[in-house]
C-alpha cells in the first residue's frame, strides 16, 4: 500500500542503505551514522506506540463481547490465563506462542491456530503450545482437532483441570455424554483450579438436562451458583430445569433471580426474556 506507514519506513532504510554503498568517506560514513541511530530510535518510538494501540484493541474486544455474547446456547469457558512469558530461544517457538495467545484473546481463532501449529512445528511436543491450540480449536468448533489436542496434553498432565473440562465441554457438544460425565467428574475430583470446578458442575448440569435427568441436572446447577453466583448462565439453565420437571412456580422464581443478580448481563436479560415467554403462554426452548 502506497500510504503504509511501513512503506514509508522502508523508504528511509533504502535512503540510508543507499549512502553505505560502494566506499562512503569518513564524513558520509559519520553521516550515515547519525541518520541510523536516528531511524532506530524513530521505529523503535512507533513500535512502543503500536504495542500500546495493540492493548488498546483488546479493550475495544472486550467491550465487543460484552454488547454481543451470544446467548443462544451455553460459550465454551471463557478465554483467560497469564500472557505466556516470552523467552530467547533459538527456533522462536515462544514468539508464535505468545502470538496464539494473543490472537485468541482478540477472538482471531483461525489466526491462533495458525500461530500455535507454526509454534509445535518449531517445538513438537511443547505443552503450553499444545493447550493453547486445544483452547483456539475449541473455540473455532474443530471439536475432533480440539479434543486429540487435548488428549496429548492430559497424557502429559492428567491433573491439568482446565484441559479435561474442556473435553468435557467438547463431548457434550458431540453428544458423547458418558465420556462427557467422566471427565467432568474427575474434574471436580481434583478440585485443583476453582474456574475448572465450576464449570464442571455447570457442564455436568447441561448433560443431565440434556438427557432429561432433572433431579440431578438441578444439583449440579444449584451447586454452580453456590460456586460463581456471577455464572448468570445457571440461572438460567437451573429455571429450564425446573420448567421441565413441572415446577413451573420455581422456574420463574429462578429466572427473576438471574434477573436481579445481574441485569446488564446478556444471560440476566436472556432470564428477563424468558419470564415475558411463559407470560405469553409460550413454552421454553428444549436445546
């Protein structure tokens, strides 16, 4: 692009290379000096700037997701954990790591796993690479990649909590609910990672009500807002419960609970629909 800020950059570094051609005099050599510390530190001012931006879309994402989470059916867990410390390495394996894990952040899955295959490429077998990849997977629906990615992973680390909810959370969107109440299960077993835990009872909540097991789908989901009363997600769930088993009083006492627990949040709205649906008349949505 001809306005590309980097074009013009390049430009200046052609100048320059330019001047050291052939067998410049002391005065052009000195010259040329100058304008290279110059031109260093003028890109290097532009890089701490585009760094900075960078950070600044992150924000401008995460409000994105606040004003259109997508309420239709149960997210995977939230994307979060420390950025990954970068290190000097020979094959730039943590270069790409870092990057995949910015690039989900950003939602960018497609870019992520791109990132995290060029990582693994570099360094078969590195595990923070390999879970990273499970994370971008998941979340671009790649269930079957995401879940043998996964599985590498747990052969390694069998405690690795947020791992095994995941595959989880990928078996109860195949439908393969025995595997599904396996992994959870051990989850909650473990105990090792307080956001692993919560969404395991919130999971196990889903295949339960899934396969129309209400009782025990309500103590998963009363034991999730025990856990994360922010998790508005259960209210909602444990109301479709209720409905379903007949307590139809119960369900509305639930949903306008998720209500006023959090009444900016897509699912405390989601609730706030669901009331104004039975008002009408109008049954809840099985899936």
């Amino acid at each position: 692009m001809a306005d590309s800020p980097v074009a013009a950059l390049r430009q200046e570094y052609d100048a320059i290379a330019r001047q050291l051609t052939g067998a410049p005099g002391g005065a052009e050599r000195e010259a040329a000096k100058r304008e290279i510390i110059a031109y260093f530190k003028k890109v290097d001012g532009i890089l701490t700037e585009l760094t900075q931006l960078k950070d600044d879309i992150r924000q401008l994402v995460d409000r994105y997701k606040q004003l259109a989470a997508d309420t239709k059916q149960a997210a995977a867990p939230e994307f979060t954990g420390a950025r990954p410390a970068l290190h000097a390495d020979h094959i730039g394996a943590s270069t790409f790591i870092e990057k995949g894990w910015s690039l989900i952040s950003l939602g960018d899955h497609a870019g992520a796993i791109q990132a995290l295959t060029k990582a693994l490429q570099l360094a078969p077998g590195e595990t923070q690479a390999e879970s990273l990849l499970g994370w971008a997977q998941m979340l671009h629906e790649d269930y079957d990649d995401a879940l043998q990615t996964f599985s590498k992973v747990l052969m390694k680390e069998p405690a690795n909590s947020l791992a095994r909810i995941n595959v989880g959370y990928i078996c109860l969107k195949k439908q393969i609910f025995g595997e599904a109440i396996e992994h959870l299960s051990k989850a909650i077993r473990l105990d090792n990672d307080k956001k692993a835990t919560l969404y395991a009872h919130f999971y196990l909540g889903l295949v339960y009500l899934q396969r129309e097991m209400y009782e025990d789908a309500e103590t998963f989901f009363e034991k999730t807002i025990k856990l994360g009363p922010n998790l508005i997600e259960a209210y909602y769930e444990l109301g479709r419960v209720h409905w379903f088993a007949g307590d139809q009083a119960k369900a509305k006492s639930t949903w306008d609970g998720g209500f006023k627990a959090n009444k900016f949040n897509p699912w405390g709205k989601k609730c706030q629909e669901m009331l104004e649906r039975v008002a009408r008349g109008e049954e809840p949505p099985r899936d």
